[in-house]
C-alpha cells in the first residue's frame, strides 16, 4: 500500500489491473496524463498485475489492494479511501463502478466519484453472465450519486441516459485518449515478423482480445473469401480464451498456412503502420481504440457499423467502409475494395488527430476536478 500524501488533493482512478485491454491502457493514458499536468495520481488496482504494469511512469502512485476478484476487494478499497482521503475517485469497468459507487454511499460528500462508461450499457448486458449482469443492474441503479459519468461516444452516452435516466443530467461525452505525441515513433519500431517484413503479399490485421464480443469467426470466414479472390495473409494480435476455436476455424477453412495469432503486443502501432488493411469485425463497441489508432498510423479501416463508435469515428463512411455486424459476404466485399482502392494515409493520419491524447485528458481532467480544477 501507498503512504499517505502529506499534501493531500490526489486523484484515484480505480480499475482491476494492467492486463492489456483497451480499458486498462485508457486508465494507464489518463493517469500518466494528469500526473504531467501536476495533478497527484494514485493508480489503484485490484490486483498490480498485466502487460501494462511495465508502462505505469514513476510519477503515478500504484496501490495494489492484492486481491483476486473486484467486489471482494471492497473492504480494503474502502480502509485505502479512509486512510488516503482522494479529492476525487473514477472507475472503469462495470465491477470497479460497482466499489466506486459503493464508495460513495459509504462517504457522500466527501468524495467526489466519476465513472468512465467504457461500452453501450445495452449490448454489454446480452454476453455477460447472470452474476455480472447483476453488478451491472447494481451500477444502474447507483449511477444518479455519481457527479460525472463519462461516455466515450455519443452512442454510448444516449443508450446510457435510456438504461439512467436519473442520471441523464450527468452524462458527458468524451472520445477516449488514444492518439499521443508518441505513437509515430512507436508505430515506426522495428517489426520481425516474416510477413510485415517480405511486404510482397497484403496483411489484413485486427487487434483486440479474443473474445465472442469481437466476432474474429466473421473476419476469419471474410478473409477465407479474399484469400480465395487473392493472394493475402490475416493477423490478429491479442490474447484471450477464443484462441483454440479460431485456430480450430482456421483449419476448417483452409486458411491455416495464411492465419496467424502471434499474441499481445505492447506495441501494436508497428503492425499497424505497415498492415494492407485494418478491421474491426466487433458485434458491438463503445469508442474502439484500435480504430483510431490504426487510422493514426495510415492503416485503411473497415469497420462493422456496430454500436456505437464506429459510424461516428468514420463519418458514416467516409474515412473507411462500414459493413453490417456478423455479415462476413459484406466484410470480404469491404476487405477486397479497401484494398484495391485504399483511402490516402495522411487523410487518415489527420481525421485520427481529432482523438488526441492532450484534449482527452484536459477534458477528463474538468470533470473529474471539478471546481477544484480553477480553484
């Protein structure tokens, strides 16, 4: 645990771990993000554990609580509150909205508690688990005691004012932090894999966990359509317990020698830089990082028009093409006319500079803050 801060006046952003989500990697952004701007950061975590441990910059505080699960670990988040006494409190993920909230039951108007909404409230719901959807009816009913709540695209801050409208008033849209001063420098790193290295035959890439919400058997089934249409290779970078059946898929569909998972990245905007064609096959997202980063590293896009973010990002269409979710004859289509006809790299590179790190974090920073931010 952290001693306490003499000064007082630091922020705690509170979340599972540093395991490489894009959830976790926007909290890591934001909480190093405020530490440059002078604010006290305390980066507390369920369990201090994950690929992004590594990145946590020696300005942010960590406070592992050393638990194994979120909503056991409340207890000793609430002895971390009493003892360490944050001006302010912000969550991500439904399990750490869930403590936060409780937290401010607990404490009222003594602490000030923001929650990051992350996805559609709705969509969320559907592939969860009878236990989880009940953490999140719990966070449904307590979202009115939160002082801001954060959504990261319009369409997830209107499914929100509809699943809370008692908290309607409180709703702001922020686009998440994802494209920072460093990401050209990153993008231009070193990659040593064969395939992006030959740059004879086209990659399609797609980066996210490998999870059913992501849908890959859709790109998997799609980039089986090219692949008969074409030469083309198809990388997914991510980990997660969908592995063993989109290998599985993989055989099925004889694009076996053309497929590869090489696992997480730290680093995906090097694969991005030099991907033929980047795509999103999700069934539903709330502001998918990997779409404006891809589009901040030059990568043509094709997206499911999913809820919600990526009609959004891409302007209906204009900066990559929108197929309808789980329709892979669509997604082939779309993979096959992207890359024949490419939108130019510095018209992607500049519509993904609106989703900059900088405004993101002053913007976060307003609402978390509050008045204290001018005062």
């Amino acid at each position: 645990m952290a001693k306490a801060d003499p000064q007082g006046g630091r922020v705690a952003l509170f979340t599972a771990s540093m395991r490489g989500g894009g959830a976790e990697r926007v909290m890591l952004t934001l909480a190093a993000g405020f530490a440059e701007r002078g604010v006290g950061v305390d980066l507390v975590l369920v369990k201090a554990e994950g690929e992004y441990m590594d990145m946590v910059p020696d300005a942010v505080r960590v406070v592992d609580l050393d638990s194994y699960r979120t909503l056991t670990a409340v207890p000793r988040f609430l002895r971390y509150i009493r003892r360490e006494r944050p001006v302010a409190l912000m969550s991500s993920l439904s399990a750490s909205d869930a403590a936060v909230l409780i937290a401010k039951l607990v404490y009222r108007g003594r602490l000030r508690v923001v929650i990051r909404q992350a996805s559609t409230f709705t969509e969320s719901l559907r592939d969860r688990t009878f236990k989880t959807r009940q953490v999140m009816g719990l966070v449904r009913s307590l979202l009115p005691l939160a002082d801001g709540i954060v959504a990261g695209s319009e369409g997830v801050a209107a499914d929100l004012r509809a699943q809370a409208p008692r908290a309607a008033g409180k709703i702001v849209t922020i686009p998440n932090p994802v494209v920072g001063s460093e990401l050209a420098e990153q993008a231009a790193d070193e990659v040593k894999h064969p395939w992006f290295v030959d740059g004879g035959v086209p990659v399609v890439l797609a980066a996210g966990r490998l999870v059913l919400l992501k849908d890959y058997p859709t790109l998997l089934r799609a980039f089986s359509e090219v692949a008969r249409l074409r030469e083309a290779r198809l990388v997914i970078l991510g980990q997660g317990p969908e592995r063993e059946s989109l290998l599985e898929l993989a055989a099925r569909l004889g694009i076996e020698d053309r497929f590869d998972l090489p696992g997480f990245d730290v680093n995906p905007f090097r694969y991005m830089a030099r991907a033929s064609v980047f795509v999103l096959s999700s069934r539903y997202e709330g502001f998918p990082n990997v779409l404006a980063q891809a589009m901040a590293c030059g990568a043509p896009v094709v997206s499911t028009d999913c809820r919600s973010g990526p009609s959004e990002m891409l302007e209906g269409g204009k900066w990559g093409r929108l197929v309808p979710v789980g329709d892979w004859r669509a997604m082939a289509r779309a993979i096959q006319a992207t890359l024949d006809d490419p939108r130019p790299a510095e018209a992607l590179k500049a519509r993904a500079s609106v989703y900059s790190v900088e405004a993101s974090v002053e913007r976060y920073l307003e609402v978390v803050l509050g008045s204290r931010r001018n005062g």
